[in-house]
C-alpha cells in the first residue's frame, strides 16, 4: 500500500511540474524576451543536420460537436536547408487551395529563419522535419500522403462548444487592427489558450527548391489564456504592426493582400503526446487541442 501512495503521489508531482513549465513556456513570450541560448539539432528524412549553432527550435465539461463541423487547424513544421520540406508545403498547399478536405486552416513554421517559430517548434519537440501537427498536437503525421485522410478525419472529432469571429483591419504602416470574439456555447466555464497568428501567403523565406513556403508565421498578435463562462462571450482587439521587432525581425514591407490572420482557442489542460519516432530516444509534447479556428484576411 505504501508503495502504491507514493507512486500516486509522484504521478501527481510530476503531472503539476508538467503543466507548470508548460504554462512558462506559453506565457515567455508576454516578456519580450525573444533571446534563447538553447540551440536544437534537427534532422531531415535524409538524415541532413542542421548546424549546431542554428536556433530552433478544468478539463472543462467536453461536449459532442457536430459531426464535420470542426475546422482543424495544422502547423507544418520546416527549415529551409531541408531537400524533403518543398514535397510537404506543395502537398499542404494543394490541399488548400482545392478545398480537399474543406475544412481547415495552416500555417508554415520556418524554424530556421523565424525565432518565434522556432520556439513553436520546441514547445513540439520537433527534431524530425517536415512534420504536421493537427490541431494543436492531437495528432502528429509523418507522411505527406497521410495529410488528408488525418485532417479530414479530426474534422469530424469532438470539441468543445465555442463559436470564435475573427476580423482585420488594414490601417497605415503596416498596421492590422484584430478583433475575436469567442462565444461559449456550453454548460460550464471554458479555460482556454487563445493564439492569433499572423501568416504571410506567400512567404519572403524560401524552402530547399528556392520556391516561397506558404502562411509562414510571422508573430503571434495575441498569445494568452482566457477564461469564458458558460454563455458568455469574450471580446478583445488588439493592434499587430508590422515594422515593430517581432523577435528581432520587423516587416515593414508586407502588402495588404499577402497576409492571413488565423485564430485559433484550445482547451487549456495539457495533454501529453508522443511524435512518430523513438530513436534515439522518444520526443514528447504536452499538446493542448484545439477547440474552434477561423481566419480573416485584412480589409
């Protein structure tokens, strides 16, 4: 029995320890201090490295959604030194602009040329690229030919009740006014992560064929946790400039009609999920999945 206690007890510890320097991690970046001394190896599928010194990367009551109603919303991990990467953003970019599956969102992490994204990348433990992660981490795909039946099928999968608006506004200097607003729909309050990320289309990195990734991320507008009681709804706008520092990097010279701004809101409970392989050792996350996304382009 007393080993049986002291099990439980350390199950519970490291759980709290989990969600603790998760919640640090999700919150570093309200400081402004976009500097990290971690340096991340990555790999390709044809075992090309990185060099070491690039930068990279309330359980609230759930409620059943209607079946494929759900938006799912996919980050595609990449770098630009990876000859695999271009066959992974052609396959997302097709996928998107034929509507197949219709029901999704995405955006391009350029780990190796993007401080925030590489950031991302980490939060992930994504050492292997390209990879695809859905809905927050609820599932992770390893195979291009894998990316619509896996989508398709989250699309049909349960989520909380909530119905997110997102709009944007075009304004002088590279300035975007955002405004979301979350309504929760279900019986009990919602603890949620809200990101809003703003996406270049047609991105100013290009990929190992010289070609521009699409919806790379640039910044995240908005970055927070939020708390809605059941029936309420949560407002908030923000300004997003483009020519102020974005983790060392301004963009002052994005167009109006290049830029995607999605939305996402996930549950806050971590959950801990494991990428698709186990040498040399395995790379776990604590994912937290999506509930609702929705995007607007600036007007």
């Amino acid at each position: 029995m007393e080993k049986i206690k002291i099990r439980t007890i350390l199950g519970i510890l490291i759980v709290v320890l989990l969600m603790a320097s998760y919640a640090k991690i999700m919150t570093y970046r309200n400081g402004v201090a976009y500097e990290d001394s971690i340096a991340v190896q990555l790999i390709d599928k044809k075992e090309m490295e990185s060099d070491s010194d690039i930068p990279s990367v309330n359980n609230s009551s759930r409620e059943t959604g209607q079946l494929g109603s759900h938006v799912v919303f996919a980050e595609l991990g990449s770098v630009s030194w990876c000859p695999n990467c271009p066959k992974a953003t052609e396959k997302m970019s097709e996928l998107f602009s034929t509507g197949t599956p219709s029901s999704f969102y995405y955006v391009t992490l350029v780990y190796d040329l993007n401080t925030i994204a590489s950031k991302r990348g980490r939060q992930l433990s994504d050492v292997y690229i390209p990879m695809l992660y859905l809905d927050g981490g609820y599932t992770v795909v390893d195979e291009t030919n894998s990316y619509a039946s896996a989508i398709d099928t989250l699309s049909n999968r349960e989520t909380n009740h909530l119905n997110m608006d997102l709009s944007s506004q075009w304004g002088d200097d590279t300035t975007i006014e955002i405004r979301v607003s979350i309504t929760n729909e279900g019986s009990a309050s919602y603890f949620g992560h809200l990101r809003v990320q703003v996406t270049e289309i047609n991105s100013r990195w290009n990929n190992y064929d010289g070609d521009p990734f699409h919806y790379a991320l640039l910044d995240y507008a908005l970055d927070k946790y939020i708390r809605i009681p059941a029936g309420d709804t949560y407002v908030e706008t923000t300004t997003w400039k483009g020519s102020d520092s974005h983790g060392g990097q301004t963009y002052g010279d994005i167009t109006q009609d290049n830029i995607m701004i999605i939305g996402t809101v996930s549950d806050w409970f971590p959950h801990l999920q494991n990428n698709p392989w186990t040498e040399p050792r395995p790379y776990r996350f604590l994912a937290q999945y999506v509930d609702e996304t929705q995007a607007s382009l600036p007007q």
